[in-house]
C-alpha cells in the first residue's frame, strides 16, 4: 500500500530529494520512498510509476510529496518517515565544504546585491522554469548556463538569440560541462591550465577531450558548453558562434579543440567557415560526420577524441615553441637528413601541409623540390659513394648546413639526430658545430630556425636526454615527433600576420556565480575560490501560473 504526505512550502532540488529518497528507502519498515516537489511533471511520473495518492492533488511545487510504499499497514510509519526527512532536510540545510559558511539568499535582487560582480547565472532548478529565470538573468545582462533539461526548442531559440544580441552566451539547457577561468561549472574535472581552448556541444565529450589533454601534459584556457541541440537546424549554432569569437578573441588561448556529436549539415558548415576566419589552428570534432580531408585550412579534422586531444596537445606544443622560436614569415623550409624514411616522412608530411607535391623520382635523395621548399636524404647512394654513412661520418651533412649561410631564402632547417650502435659517438655536437658556423656567416640579420628531432633512447650509448641537451644549448629546437617538426617549420614560415589584440569577453577574464538549483554546484565553486552566492530559487506564487503572470505584470 502507499502511505502519504506532503510537507507545504519547503523547495528542494530534484537531485537532492532523490538522495534523501534513496536514504529514506533503506529503512527495513518499508519497500521504497519516494520524495518529489509537487510540480506538475513530477505529479505525473508518481502517477506512472505507481506512488499516487489522493493528498498530492493540491500540492504546488513549492510543497514536498512524499510516497511511502510499504506492507506496513500501521499509519505510525509516517511519522518516522516525515522525522527522517526533516533530519536529512536540516542536515541538507547545514552542510558546507571547508569550514566555510555558503553565501544563500531567497530573491533575485537579493543575490544581485550579494555579489555585485556577478556575470554568469548557473541554473539547475526543473526545466520547465529555466526559462523564465534565465530570461531574467540575460536582461540583467548576465551570461547563462542551463544545466538543467527540458525546455523548449522555442524558447532556446529565442533566449540565445537574445544573449548573443547583447554579447553575452547563454549555455544550454542541457549543458553539462563547463569549466571557465578555472570555475567548476556543473560536471568539470581539475585540470591544469594551458593554452588550448574547448568547445562542445557534448558534456562527457569535453571531460573526456581535456582529460586526455591533461593526460598529455598539457592544460585549458576555457571549456565552453554549448548544450546539445546548439548545432541542429533550428538553433543554428547560436552558441557555438558566439564561444568560438570569444576564444578567438582570448590572447591565452592560442588553440581552440571543438567537438560535438553530429550536428545538421548547414550548421556544420557555417561553424567551420567561422572557424577558417580564426587566425589560430583549431581541432574540430564533429562525430559522425564525414569528411573528404583531414584539414581545410587552418582546421584539423579529427575522427575520434583520442585524436582530437592528440591534435590539439600537438598544435598547443607547436605553438610554445614558435613563441620561443624566430619567426621568418615568407622565408623557405630546407630538410637535411641522414635517415632516408624520416627524409621520406618529412617531405610527405611537408609536402600536405604546405599544399606542395613530393619529388616522386628522389634523384640525388631529392624527396621534395617544389616552391622553394626542398628535402634531401643525405643517406642516398649519391652521398655515400667513397665515403661513410652520414651517420657515421657527419662531414657531408656539415657542408650542406654551412652552405646556407648563402641561401638568404630559407629561413628553417630540419635536421634528424639518430643515435644507437653504429652511429657517431655525438650526432648533435656535430650539428651544434655546423649550425654554429653557418649562423656566424650568415649574420644577426639572416636568422634561420633549425628544428631537431632525435631518434634513440636513454640506453643508447650517446644517452638520448643528452643529446636532445646539447641541441638545445646551441639554440636548437628540439621536437618529438615528425609531425611536431612539420607544423613548428610551417607555423615560423607563415605569412598570415597575428590577429589584431581585441578586449576579450568579460566572462573569460573571472567568473562570479549565481547559482539556482543544485547546491552542491555552488559548493564546488565556493571550494574552488570562485566567488558564489547560491540563490534558494522557489517557483513563484507557489507555482500559480495565472497568479505567477499576474504578479509580472504589477511588477
């Protein structure tokens, strides 16, 4: 049988009362528990689900239903039960993280008074009120995330249009992940900051998308949810828009990853336009989707998100080192190498991101000769007639790098430093010695990069950390992977010039929170030092909505 009752005028989170559900439940004296607010929705799901009685009909959703299922025929089982609830409610009540005292206040206007500063409003009360209170916040010019599900497509059409209209983003509904300026919005992970910035439309996307860059040893700027339906046809990547022109615009962020689970075509190819007018490299992730190449531009098409963060740890890396490197914009790219398959890779490799075409009969080592860009196998029989292996004997290639000093056109060196038995004792202090002497003539005034990768191990007899040392002591970059090498190389040759510094979006620059709904979300930003104040929203007139738009129009 169902036992019932209804405590008037006590608002809760939904996530909270299933908790406390879920305690109350575990009482020997019944089989389960359930605890509600009255709202219309969960009116209907105690109906479907068999927990109705008769006493919920003149709840409101300000008043707690509580259904007790239970062979337990004697009416004392609702006083033990309504006990429990008020000792979980009070405990509810009192909890705080840290020894510090969360900031709560019941109005609006209230909260705004609290925390002047505040430019984001975090909700998570039932979706059917999201809208309204969301509307609110963006007319008080404050930016919004929806955690919370079950709005309307309508009114998230017209809400995020009217954010974007007066430069703010509303985020959502739906959106279950953001992490900004290092505020732990809603499902976030801790993570270490960096200079690559996410967006998504996918909560679980971006957690595990940052997670595997955190795993990489690299860190975020920004993750900007977005909420599920931001790409579809109807919202038109309203959102999305707005989140890439603020990472755009954010000077830390120097890439953006981007991913989603398969947007509406139309949506998708607007997004990428606005992502090819972005003077920085971004990864983008549109599961599902096909697409003819693996890059258009200045984006990086991924398939996966293991491949997205990949992409993006690698371009973030590229990007330190080209901070650090001299940049030498129209000047061409020269490939020395001893390894003739590295030569092959790096010419390939060179050859797709420059949009050039490989040296398919490889005459004189010669794996690619086109617009001014050139790599050679110096391992190539036409070297090693009557003399060593470069490998072993580094005479050839020395001469070649001393040659550029007259060859004012190129403006990067790549070079490969392979170790193990058989090679010279110290490839690299034979490179230092050549690179040295090629800088001396060609002067200040002619800077050339040289970019290294060393191929080898700790155990080999030259010590691979040694090595890659004494590169970098003669002002060598030293890369981890081919691909690595390629980028960095492109990047110091391009021409495109740095974006203009634009004034970045407020938000990015420090979060301050409401936060309507779920109080362990405003815990979590309290215990992050993010400046909070968690407002005790309640529906309106006790839910009325006649008296509820009654009381709007006297306000």
């Amino acid at each position: 049988m169902i036992h019932a009752f209804v405590k008037k005028g006590s608002f809760q989170d939904s996530v909270s009362l299933m908790i406390i559900s879920r305690k109350l439940s575990e009482s020997p004296e019944v089989d389960e528990v359930s605890v509600m607010m009255g709202t219309p929705a969960n009116k209907s799901l105690l109906e479907t689900t068999g927990f109705w009685h008769d006493m919920f009909l003149d709840a409101t959703p300000n008043d707690i239903c509580v259904a007790i299922r239970t062979d337990n025929t004697d009416p004392a089982i609702i006083d033990f039960i309504s006990s429990e609830l008020e000792a979980s409610l009070e405990a509810l009540a009192q909890g705080q993280r840290g020894g510090k005292k969360l900031l709560k206040v019941r109005r609006w206007d209230s909260a705004l008074k609290k925390l002047p500063k505040a430019n984001l409003l975090l909700i998570s009360i039932a979706g059917e009120y999201a809208a309204d209170l969301a509307e609110q916040a963006i007319d008080s010019d404050k930016n919004v995330m929806i955690f919370s599900d079950n709005m309307s497509l309508e009114d998230e059409v017209r809400l995020k249009s009217k954010a974007s209209s007066k430069g703010l983003i509303m985020m959502g509904p739906d959106c279950g992940t953001s992490i900004i300026s290092g505020a732990p919005l809603a499902f976030s992970n801790v993570l270490p900051q960096g200079n690559i910035g996410v967006i998504g439309a996918s909560g679980t996307g971006i957690q595990e998308l940052v997670s595997q860059v955190a795993l990489a040893g690299q860190g975020i700027t920004h993750a900007i949810g977005l909420g599920g339906r931001d790409l579809s046809v109807e919202v038109g990547g309203v959102s999305a828009l707005t989140a890439l022109d603020m990472l755009a615009n954010d000077t830390n962020s120097k890439v953006i990853a981007f991913v989603s689970k398969p947007p509406a075509e139309a949506v998708r190819q607007k997004v990428l336009d606005a992502m090819k007018a972005i003077n920085k490299p971004i990864v983008a992730l549109f599961l599902g989707a096909s697409h003819e190449k693996a890059r258009e531009g200045n984006v990086y098409l991924a398939n996966t998100l293991n491949q997205a963060a990949e992409l993006a740890v690698t371009l973030a890396k590229v990007e330190e080192m080209a901070e650090q490197s001299s940049k030498v914009p129209g000047k061409k790219i020269m490939g020395l190498y001893t390894g003739g398959t590295l030569a092959a890779e790096s010419a390939m490799l060179l050859a797709d991101q420059l949009g050039l075409q490989t040296d398919s009969e490889h005459a004189k080592g010669v794996m690619l000769n086109a617009g001014g860009h050139k790599v050679i196998d110096l391992g190539d029989d036409f070297y090693t007639v009557g003399r060593p292996h470069p490998m072993i004997d580094p005479a050839v290639r020395q001469q070649e790098i001393i040659k550029l000093a007259d060859s004012a056109d190129i403006g990067v060196l790549m070079i490969d430093v392979v170790l193990g038995y058989g090679s010279l004792l110290d490839p690299a202090g034979a490179v230092v010695e050549a690179v040295k002497k090629m800088h001396a003539k060609r002067g200040a005034n002619q800077p050339i990069a040289v970019i290294a990768t060393v191929t080898g191990t700790e155990q080999d007899p030259q010590c691979r950390s040694a090595q890659v040392q004494i590169l970098r002591d003669g002002g060598i970059v030293v890369c981890e992977t081919l691909p690595q090498a390629v980028l960095l190389a492109s990047t110091l040759i391009d021409t495109i010039p740095a974006a203009k510094a634009i004034s970045p979006a407020p938000l990015l620059e420090g979060v301050n929170v409401i936060n309507a709904g779920l109080r362990s979300f405003a815990e979590d930003l309290q215990s992050s030092d993010i400046p909070v104040v968690h407002y005790q929203w309640a529906p309106v007139a006790g839910g009325n909505e006649k008296l509820a738009n009654l009381l709007k129009k006297l306000q």
